[in-house]
C-alpha cells in the first residue's frame, strides 16, 4: 500500500503495471516532498531518527541508517586561580582564542589551555565511594552525553554559539604531590582527561551544547 493523499491508502501498481511518476503525485497532491518521505516505499527513515529532508535521498536497503552527530552539553565551567587544585564552578566564562578560559590560572596559551572531563568520569569515582563533583579534577569543562576521552587528537569542538577547541592530547602525567589525588584519593585525568586549544574564541556557559565539527 502507498499514501494516497485525501483517497486514503490504495493498492502499489503490478509489475506489469508502470508506477505512477511521483512528481506528478506531490504536484498533484500539492504537498511538500519532505512531507511524503516517511510514506514512501523502501525508505529506512523512522520517526525520531535524524534523515536528509529531501526525496532524492531514499535508503532502499532497510538495514541502513542515518548517522547522529556526536554531541553533548556542557554541565559545568570551572576555573581556580593556582594549577593543582580543584577548580570553582561559574556560570559562565570565555573561552580566548591560543589562551585558553578566561579567569583560569592554565589560560597561558600552549597545547594544554582548555581541559575537559566526561561528567560519566566523575559517576565512575562517585560509585567508588569519592565524594566528588564536577572541577574537582581540575577540569575547565565537563560534557555529558559525549566520551570526550575517546575522540582522537586533532578532532575539533563547536562549544556554545561560537567557540572551536582543537584537542591537542588525551591524558597527562600526574604529578607529585597532586593537590587533587591528595584530596580525593584518585584522579582520572591522567587516563580520562582530554586538553585542548581555543581555535576561536566565545562564550561558554553550562548547558551549551558541544559537538563534533571535523
């Protein structure tokens, strides 16, 4: 069966019968093209699933998918006047272009000027019995909804409206004597943690979405 605009369904054509050209059937009908997509035959596109909004697009092999963009959301900004300790949540702060956050004692440029931490990094010390939050780990940004761990270097952020970060490596070498490790009694930085540089600089603020550009 195939929709047939205010007729209701009606029976596809027999292969011995041509197909009706469906230009001809949305001009008819007057209705937009993207609006048939979901009725019309083969097509693999389900209703929640991203999809290109347009006909000449149409996946006749049922298995296919559309692929999501990789995103989240910034769930905290944190900054601290000293390297090595738990940073202080704000509400907002700008990111500068080859510097690093505003207001952050590690914005001093290099490759290491932006640090972010996956919020699923702080649930995994959380259920090992530390009481830790987002900063505590010394982290300018934490992301939820997005691994940033295992995005490899090079691989480049649109964080809030106009920020570009650059990952420039994963992971570092805690030192001795690490404030954090002290206090909390683990850090997963040195494993999860991922740095960047500001490509392009903007305002980030908690609940911006951050995704995958390049």
């Amino acid at each position: 069966m195939i929709w047939g605009g205010s007729q209701g369904p009606r029976p596809l054509p027999s292969p011995e019968t041509p197909s009706p050209n469906p230009y001809n059937f949305m001009k008819r009908h007057r209705r937009p093209a993207c609006a048939l997509i979901p009725w019309l035959p083969g097509l693999a596109w389900k209703p929640g699933e991203d999809h290109p909004r347009r006909l000449g697009v149409l996946a006749r092999d049922k298995t296919m998918t559309f692929p999501r963009i990789a995103a989240g959301r910034i769930v905290a900004v944190s900054v601290s006047d000293r390297k090595g300790v738990v940073k202080h949540n704000v509400p907002a702060a700008r990111l500068l272009a080859e510097h690093g956050l505003e207001g952050d004692a590690h914005a001093e440029g290099g490759c290491r000027q932006v640090s972010l931490l996956s919020l699923a990094s702080i649930h995994k010390m959380v259920a090992r019995g530390a009481a830790v939050a987002p900063g505590d780990f010394a982290e300018n940004l934490t992301v939820e909804g997005l691994e940033v761990m295992s995005l490899p270097v090079g691989t480049r952020l649109k964080v809030g409206a106009q920020a570009l970060l650059e990952i420039t490596q994963i992971g570092k070498v805690c030192h001795k004597g690490c404030a954090i490790r002290e206090q909390v009694g683990d850090c997963v930085m040195p494993r999860e943690g991922v740095f960047a540089r500001v490509l392009q600089e903007g305002l980030v603020k908690v609940g911006d979405a951050i995704e995958v550009v390049a």
